[in-house]
C-alpha cells in the first residue's frame, strides 16, 4: 500500500533509520551504559517484525518515480533507514543498496534553464500549478541530507573510502550544486532575527520549458515555508558543514535557529514551550491587502512538531543557539505537558492543549523521539508503546536500536 504524506506525518516518529539488525550486534559488549534502555527479548521482537515490513516496502521502490516534494516525505525514510542501517549493523550491503536508490534518483533529475538538475512537480511547495512546475527545497533537503551523511561517513572510513570515495565525492557535490541553486535563486532571505528560506513563486512553464514570468521578481516574491520544512533543510545544512567545514552552510542554519527561538514562547511560568506552524517574516508573506498569506497559529497535526524538535536538538546538539535550558523546556513540554502519564497507552495531546481536529484525531501530538537521548521517561514511555511494524516504526525500529552503538 504506498504510503502518503499525510500518513507519514500521522503515524511518523520522526527519525531517520534502517536496517536488517542482528540483535546480537546491537547489544554488543561497548554497549552497557545504554543496554539497559531496552530488553533483548523486546528488541529481538521488534526485528523480526520489522524486517518483514521493510522488505515489503522498500519493494515499491519509491526512488524510481516520486519528484518534487515526494522526494522528502517517501524517498528520504528509505535513505535514511539504509544509512543508519549500516552504522547499526558494518554490514555493507546497506551502502549498496543506499547508493543504489540514490543513482536512481539521480538518473531521473533534469537540466534546467539555470543549468542546475532539478526534480520538479505541482508548484514546488506541495500544491499545484497551471501554468509551470517547480523542484521543491524541502523534498530536495530531505532527499539529500542522507546523501551527505553517507558521503561523510564512507570518506572517514578508510576501508569504505576505498570501494565508495567517488561515489561519495559525487553525492556532496550534487548537495553543494543544490545549495547554489536555490541560493541563486533568491531563496533565502536575511530578515531583523535570522534568515529563512522562501518557497519561489516561479519554476518551468509548462508550454515553453522556459522560466515562468515570476522569474524575474524572484528576490521580492514567494512564501516562507513554515517553521517544519525551515528545520529540515537547516538539518542538511548542519549535515553539509559537518561533512566539508564549509561556514556558510552552518551560518544559514544558525539564522534559521536564531529566528525560530525568537517565535518561540514560554507558558506556565516559563516551564513549557509553544509555537507557531508559520509566522510571516517578510512582505512577500502578505497580500496586497495588508492580510498574510496563511493563517498563523498552532497546527493541530502534532507530526509537524516533532519535526520542529528535532530541528532544536539537533542545533543543541551543534552548538547552536539552544541551550540546556531550552532542552529542558522541551522535555517538559513534550513529557510533562502534552503526555497523557499513562505509560502503557500513552496519548499526547496538542502542544496548545486545544481539542484535537478530526482531520488528525490520532495524532493530535506525538512523540517527540528526538528527546530520546535526553530523557529517560519519554524513553521509557517509546518502549512500552511502539510499533516496529508502523510506518513509523519503520524508522524508528532500527534508529533506537542504532543509539545502543553510539
């Protein structure tokens, strides 16, 4: 059954993993400080069902014919899970098969009128247009920051270095190139408290192949993508200064962290954390009339949170504007808030409290598994309640088993 977006962001833990685990290498003698997160007998439980869904899954191939921001939602997981799948197990066969999809990807990229390769679909920010198509940042963010991270990880490894190192070279080269083509696209824009990055309101029309007439406003034009979409593509920025030491790459995702700290507000005597979906940061964000371009407020799919935390504790986890005490307020936003108390059934409500929407009844907020590594009751609390046979277990299954190695 192909998987959606809106089922990934219902259903979705979201990290990033995969991989066909022994249990046996997972709880490894170098592991005692995190052994004790999980049984063996829980874990093996989790793998076996596990892999009886990613063998079904990745059969669909997703790779072979998903564009624009498909590429994020129902490429990247698969990506994702190859890459930490081999950090879990050393078994290579998962780089294989990572570089395998990520060639599949590549082939089907097109030259476009700037000369960058490009992915385009609908309008470039999820919806749909008559008059052109557009590549999507955040699909093409999502899609190749596990690229960066395999590259990474295969030219510091010398034994992997000597099969793979120009394929890697090739895969950071392909994530610099798109980095300079949505830059010079006018895409990003420094704003009174940081940066952010702009969804353009032009792409390739559809009648000439040529650039559509919002090409040439380019600068002044378009819509900021909210605050969930701004934290993946500030993680494979985080991911491309980790694996070239380039400073422009970890400047913008710091003036992307340094802005969305500021949108962020303290509740109940500053213990919790809230924030909006969007914000408008710009006077492209607004129509003629005065009136912005999206409404503002909390967003009742709780999915898009968890994308926003990760974001956080991965700048933390940098050095990068969040500190201890931003962590903490997280934890117990996420712990102490929004979680029902009940371990075995755990249900989290609405980082607003408010009632749950019907369109997103389950999923009004969830787990933010990022925290993990930082907290031992929401671990406790992802134990008792997961489902390794979930689209979202598809991720997370072999992920939390991966931190035991860490």
């Amino acid at each position: 059954m192909p998987i959606r977006r809106r089922q990934f962001l219902r259903h979705c833990v979201v990290v990033s993993a995969a991989a066909s685990l022994s249990i046996e290498t997972v709880l490894s003698a170098g592991m005692a400080d995190r052994v004790s997160w999980i049984s063996p007998e829980i874990a093996k439980d989790w793998v076996e069902r596990w892999e009886k869904r990613i063998a079904a899954d990745a059969r669909g191939r997703s790779c072979d014919k998903e564009l624009g921001e498909e590429l994020g939602w129902l490429v990247s997981p698969y990506l994702n899970a190859f890459h930490y799948g081999h950090l879990a197990t050393g078994d290579e066969k998962w780089i294989t098969l990572f570089i395998d999809w990520a060639d599949a990807c590549i082939r089907r990229a097109t030259k476009e009128p700037d000369g960058f390769l490009g992915w385009p679909k609908g309008d470039g920010g999820g919806g749909d247009s008559n008059e052109y198509s557009a590549d999507s940042l955040l699909g093409e963010a999502m899609l190749l920051r596990p690229m960066v991270l395999m590259a990474a990880h295969i030219r510091k490894t010398p034994a992997l270095a000597t099969k793979w190192n120009k394929k890697a070279a090739e895969l950071l080269k392909l994530a610099e190139d798109t980095f300079q083509k949505w830059d010079s696209r006018g895409c990003w824009r420094e704003v009174t408290d940081g940066g952010v990055w702009i969804a353009p309101a032009f792409g390739i029309d559809n009648q000439t192949g040529q650039w559509s007439k919002g090409y040439g406003d380019r600068k002044t034009t378009g819509f900021s993508n909210p605050a969930n979409k701004q934290n993946h593509i500030a993680r494979w920025l985080l991911a491309l200064h980790d694996a070239t030491g380039k400073t422009v790459y970890r400047q913008r995702a710091e003036a992307w962290f340094r802005l969305m700290k500021t949108r962020m507000r303290t509740r109940d005597g500053g213990k919790f954390l809230i924030w909006n979906y969007w914000d408008p940061a710009g006077p492209w964000d607004f129509k003629p009339n005065g009136a912005p371009k999206h409404w503002v407020g909390v967003h009742p799919n709780g999915g898009y949170y968890a994308i926003d935390a990760e974001g956080i504790v991965d700048a933390f986890e940098h050095g990068l504007v969040f500190t201890k005490e931003d962590i903490a307020r997280l934890i117990g936003t996420n712990r102490d808030f929004m979680w029902n108390q009940q371990v075995q059934g755990a249900k989290f409500q609405r980082i607003d409290g408010e009632p749950a929407d019907d369109r997103w009844k389950n999923s009004p907020g969830i787990l933010w598994s990022s925290l993990l590594p930082h907290d031992e009751t929401l671990r406790r609390v992802f134990v008792a309640n997961h489902n390794p046979t979930s689209w979202g277990g598809l991720a997370s299954t072999p992920w939390f088993l991966s931190l035991l190695k860490s």
